[in-house]
C-alpha cells in the first residue's frame, strides 16, 4: 500500500509539473500584456509629437528661399567685392516682389545694388545680371550734397532737399540733359523716394567720380541727390539697366521699410519660376 502511495504522489508531481509548463506561458502573456499597452499609448504620443515636430510647408518654403538665395549669393561671387548679404538679401526680395507685381522687363534680369553704408571711395554699385550670375559692373557711385560727405547718412524725398533718397526703383527710359546721357527712375517705396521723378533724380555721369577726385579730396564729389557714375562707365551702364530695371538704394536709415520687402511674395516669385 505504501509503495501504491508512493508511485500515485509521484504522478501527481509529474502532472503537476507539465500543466505548470503549459500554465506558465499564458500567464506570462498576461503579465506582459500591460506593461505592453503602455508603450502603444506611448508610440501614439511619439507619433503625435513627431507631427508636431514637422516642418510647415511655410518653413520650408522659407528654407528653400534662403537656400536659394545663398546659392545665388555664392554663384555671384559678390562677397569678396564687398556686397554684404544682408543688403543683397534685401535688394532680391524687392526684386522679386517688384516682378511679382509685374512692374519689371521680361527682357532683362537685371539688378543693380548701390549700398550707401559704405563709404563713397569704395566701389559701392553693383549691376547684377541674375541670368547669367554675373556681376556686370562694380563701380564708384555718388550720394546727394546734403546726405553726408564721404558717408551717406542722411536721406530724402523732399524736393530740392539734395539728399539722396532711399529704396527701391524701376528705370525708365533715357534723355539727354544737363549732364549729358541721363536716365530717368521711378522711385516705388511711397514717402522714401516716389518724388525721384518730379525732382529729377537721375541716373547721369560726373567727373566728380573718379579715382583721381578721390585722391584729391579724400572723398567722391557729391549730387543733388543723383546716383551718378564715372563718366567712363555711364554709357555703358545706362545702356545696361534702362527699360524696366529693378534699382535699389540701400542705407543707415533705421525707419526705412517697404511694401516690396515682403518675404511671402518673393518666396512665391521664386517658387513659381522654378516650377
């Protein structure tokens, strides 16, 4: 009877052991089972958060127009010739808001850059032909009598002021004056320079902006408010720019703004012409 016992305890353990083998996996499953929903709460969260970690379509759009800007910048080689990037950002935004709005010649891209915070003895004009990413002209360019006398710091729009009037302008066509070979601009930026036309702001030739009147003063000789150029250049560069050109006059002047420095519609002017 004892041996009976015996062998029937030893089933029982041997039973015992195989539904523990076969229990074991299904309740571990079930332990498992809730620490497992906590990463898919989780998983739904990261996937919420990497949403909202996406760029907007704006952003990148923003993105590409810097992008493409810099390209540009670089592609011109204009930062070795003194054309800071901030003032070249400037002058393609209104360019590309002015053709935008449909104000400049199909036939030409042309931009030209006078930056004023330069000093007058440095090369401070820059023709840019943005099809071919070439710098077309660099030159010596003169401010107006009354906006400083090596550095432009003050500027107008108010007739016989003999300042120099900030912004952006469309070229006209030429005529010839006082000063000879003349162009007409169209001054664009309401309250900066949109008298450019009545006080006949021009662009003409000087002998006053030579290397030679440079060396002789210490300093470029001055306009009525005129962005003259070197006699020897005028023609070539009046031939250049005239006929719907976008010209733009950068200065030290901290309450200067434009309608035309909209990044939205320069951004779209330059999405649109790649497409």
């Amino acid at each position: 009877m004892e041996n009976q016992s015996v062998v029937h305890r030893l089933r029982l353990k041997r039973r015992a052991r195989r539904m523990a083998r076969r229990i074991l996996p299904f309740v571990a499953s079930l332990f498992m089972a809730t620490p497992l929903a906590a990463p898919v709460v989780n998983s739904k969260a990261t996937a919420a958060s990497m949403s909202n970690a996406l760029p907007s379509a704006k952003s990148l759009q923003a993105a590409f127009f810097s992008q493409r800007l810099h390209d540009m910048y670089r592609d011109l080689n204009v930062e070795a010739q003194g054309l800071r990037y901030e003032v070249f950002e400037k002058a393609m935004t209104g360019y590309l808001n002015l053709q935008q709005d449909g104000q400049l010649s199909d036939a030409k891209q042309l931009l030209t850059v006078v930056d004023f915070e330069l000093p007058s003895t440095e090369k401070r004009l820059w023709v840019l032909d943005l099809e071919a990413k070439q710098v077309r002209f660099h030159t010596l360019v003169a401010h107006g009598h009354n906006s400083g006398e090596n550095v432009a710091t003050n500027f107008s729009n108010q007739n016989e002021s003999n300042m120099s009037s900030l912004g952006f302008y469309v070229t006209q066509g030429e005529y010839v004056g006082k000063h000879g070979r003349s162009l007409k601009l169209n001054g664009v930026d309401e309250g900066y320079n949109t008298n450019a036309l009545a006080r006949a702001v021009v662009m003409h030739g000087a002998d006053y902006v030579s290397e030679d009147f440079i060396q002789q003063y210490g300093r470029l000789g001055r306009s009525l408010g005129c962005p003259a150029l070197p006699m020897d250049q005028k023609d070539e560069i009046i031939e250049a720019v005239n006929g719907g050109t976008c010209l733009f006059l950068n200065g030290s002047d901290q309450s200067y703004s434009s309608k035309y420095l909209n990044e939205d519609v320069a951004m779209n002017a330059l999405l649109s012409g790649n497409s």
